[in-house]
C-alpha cells in the first residue's frame, strides 16, 4: 500500500527511514528540475550564439556602409566573405535590419543579416551571412555532460543524506532506542542525550514530561487498586463472618433464604475483586517469567484437585498431555491460565458430559460439551461478557486467560461446533520440548 502525503505524488512507502525519505523527495525535485535546467540552458545558449552572430554580422554590414559612404569601393573589404551589396528602388524598409535563419540537412543553421542604408540618395542592400551550429546540435553536446552532472549529484546526495543523518538524527535515534528500553514497571525517569536542535529537544523535553507523568500516574494508579482491593477484603470478610453466626442462630426459613443469598452475593462480591486485582497486575506486567517450567507438570496438578468435581458431575476426562513440555511462563499464570480453563469446563459442561484436553510443546486444547453461547465466542474474551449458560460466572475468566496469553505471546482460539465448546492456545514456538504434532490429535 501507498500513503499519500502533501506532495501531489508520494512514492515513499510506510517503513521508510526518515533519511530515505528525504533523499527520496530530494531525488524527486532533482529528476524534476534537472530537465527543465537541461531545457533552458540549451536555450539560453542557443539565443546567445545566434545573438553574437547576428551583431557581428551587423557589424560587417555597417562598415560597408560607412566605406559606401566614404567614396571607398568596398571590395577590398567585402573580398573573401559572404557580403552582397545591390540597388534597389522604392522605399527603405520601416526595419533597418532583417533576419533570416535556415537550417539545412549538415546540421548548421545559415543566418543572414541585411542592413538598409541611403547612401547619396541611392537604396543599398547589405546582406552578410555565416554558419552557426543547430540547436539539436547543442542538446546533444550537453547531455553527456548533464548525464554525468545527474549521476555525480545522485551519488553526492545519497553520501551526503547518510553522513548527515548520523550527526542531524543521531539525537533522534538515541531516544527512540531510550523510550524503547523504558520500562514504566522499573519507575526510572527517561534519560535523553542533550541536543542542539531545536526540534529534538523540544521533542526530548516532551517526551520527558510525558514518561514522568506516566510513571507518576502509573503508581497512584497501581497504590489505589492494591488499597482498594486490600480495604474491600475487611469488610467482606466481617460481612462473611457475621453472616455465617447469624445463620448459626435460630432463623426461619425465609430468613434462612436471604441469608444464604447474602453470602452468594458476598462469594460473588469476593471473588470480582479478586479477579479485577489480578488483571490489573497481569495489565502491569508483574509476573515476568524467568526460566523454562514444566508445564506439563503444572496440568496434572490441577487435575488432581478437581477430580471430585468432575466425579460429582459424572464427567467423562479423557488427556493426551506430552511428558516433557517446557515453557517459559510464570509458574502463578500458568496455575491460573489451567485452572480458568478447567474450571470452566466443568462449570458450562453439562451432566454426563465429556471434557478433552490435549497438550504438547506446540499447543494446549481443551474441549467440553456444553450449551450453545447466546453470543459469539470472539467476544466472551472481554470482561464482564458471559453466557446465560451458567449464572455463577462472573464473566471475567476468559478475560484473564486472554491476558495471560498476551503477556505471554501466546495465541487462543475459542470455537463452538456441533455441541463441543474448543478452547486453543497456541505457544508460537515458546515451547523447548519435543513432541508429536497436536495437529494430528485435534
């Protein structure tokens, strides 16, 4: 694809350097002016030639005159050159001087010059002529040096763009690579190198500004959801407790029933803030991973706390997951990332249903059966959006697991067919273990 900018024709691509560009335009108005150059010197020096011609041979005519004037017979003078003299009656021409041009197949272009005079009282003609060289003739004699001219000039902007992009921009260049280290986690203010351009250090001053700004934003923001998310764990908890001594108390059957929405309210409540507190610190990058784990390992764990679950709902399991899979995330998100994904499997499933999980180094599928979503799959990866299948969710697992799979690099396909909900990840070649294709297992 080609942009188009305030020139009326932009041949510079997108990803172009900011030199390339300028060299590019540079090159556009030297293709542009170089002919019209070409084109008006030509002129210029063709006007000039025939205009020394034409003066010289009105200078020769003039001298016949003047020898005419003076009783002097002008053959000796006139002998050898291309000179007429001749009578004539009437009337002189109102244009003392006449030109006439002729261009012949030799490539010379004969000019002839005749001068008006009375002499005496008789009309005289003085016509004088020479050979001058065609404008054709010119125009091939200049492009070989203009050509010549073009390629030096194309060569001394191309060095020259280059030399000065590294003294011009070096400034320009030493940001971008500062704000691509900056790290808003780290909380270190932006270190740029001094310009003297005006331009670059407005620019560096800005960019200052704004990468204090955000760090300073970034930590009110970050204190208020952890004190937030700390202060709102207290009362839950006091609201939990007290429910659970007045559902100790002797109560009545209706009130027994408000009690016991109060404290799914309250779960409910609970477990929202848990989860927003956890995205907010996935969106902040705080769970860097360092080393390589064995994710596989991590699965099976996380079956073997949910094997209850799966018995009460009379779910039938069924794994493939390779021995040796190794991963570079972070031990927490990975406990997460399966626990969302099958505990989600077991909440939509239905009784009797069947649930599927296969692994290797290449990708992670989960399948379950379950009722049709009422919304399209694409978007039950945003917060808060959820099927009516279930009214436990609180709509933001998928959410954290699509998370979890951008921090990591990773990519995830949720589809719906013929009654199997298929949840897929992909590790992009994150994984350093062998294995046998999951293609051939899904």
């Amino acid at each position: 694809m080609i942009r188009y900018t305030a020139w009326a024709i932009n041949l510079t691509p997108i990803n172009m350097k900011l030199v390339d560009k300028f060299t590019l335009c540079f090159l556009l108005i030297f293709f542009i002016v170089t002919p019209i150059s070409i084109y008006s010197t030509h002129y210029s020096i063709k006007q000039r030639i025939d205009n020394v011609e034409i003066e010289r041979l009105s200078a020769v005519n003039n001298e016949v005159a003047l020898q005419l004037k003076s009783g002097i017979s002008p053959d000796k003078y006139s002998q050898g050159r291309p000179i007429s003299i001749s009578t004539f009656a009437g009337n002189l021409p109102n244009e003392k001087t006449l030109t006439e041009k002729q261009n012949y197949d030799q490539g010379d272009c004969r000019i002839t010059v005749s001068s008006f005079f009375n002499i005496k009282g008789l009309n005289y003609k003085v016509s004088s002529y020479n050979y001058v060289t065609q404008s054709g003739q010119i125009l091939r004699g200049m492009l070989p040096v203009a050509l010549i001219k073009s390629l030096l000039m194309i060569v001394a902007v191309l060095i020259a763009a280059r030399m000065l992009s590294r003294n011009i921009l070096s400034p320009f260049n030493q940001s971008l690579a500062q704000m691509q280290k900056f790290n808003l986690r780290k909380k270190k203010p932006l270190v740029l190198a001094e310009s003297n351009t005006k331009e670059f250090k407005e620019l560096n001053q800005l960019l200052k500004k704004m990468t204090d700004m955000a760090i300073t934003e970034y930590g009110l923001v970050k204190e208020f959801s952890e004190n937030a998310s700390h202060e709102l764990q207290t009362p839950l908890s006091v609201l939990r407790s007290k429910l659970e001594l007045l559902a100790d108390t002797d109560i009545q059957g209706d009130q027994a029933i408000l009690i016991g929405e109060m404290q799914h309210a309250i779960e409910k409540m609970a477990r929202i803030n848990h989860s927003l507190l956890l995205l907010t610190k996935l969106e902040n990058q705080e769970y860097e991973a360092t080393e390589n784990i064995s994710f596989a390992g991590h699965i099976k764990s996380i079956l073997g706390f949910y094997e209850d679950r799966i018995q009460m709902k009379a779910l039938t399991l069924t794994t493939h997951i390779g021995d040796d899979i190794s991963l570079k995330i972070h031990p927490a998100l990975a406990d997460l990332l399966f626990d969302n994904l099958l505990g989600n499997a077991i909440r939509h499933n239905v009784k009797n249903g069947i649930i599927n999980i296969k692994a290797n180094h290449e990708a992670f599928v989960i399948e379950n059966t379950g009722s049709a979503p009422v919304i399209p799959t694409e978007e039950l990866f945003e917060r808060f959006k959820k099927s009516d299948q279930c009214g436990e969710s609180i709509g933001l697992g998928l959410a954290i697991v699509k998370q979890i799979c951008e921090l990591n690099k990773f990519n995830v396909r949720y589809t719906y067919r013929d009654g199997i909900h298929s949840l897929r990840i992909d590790f992009n070649g994150m994984a350093v273990a062998d294995g046998a294709s999951l293609a051939a297992q899904v």
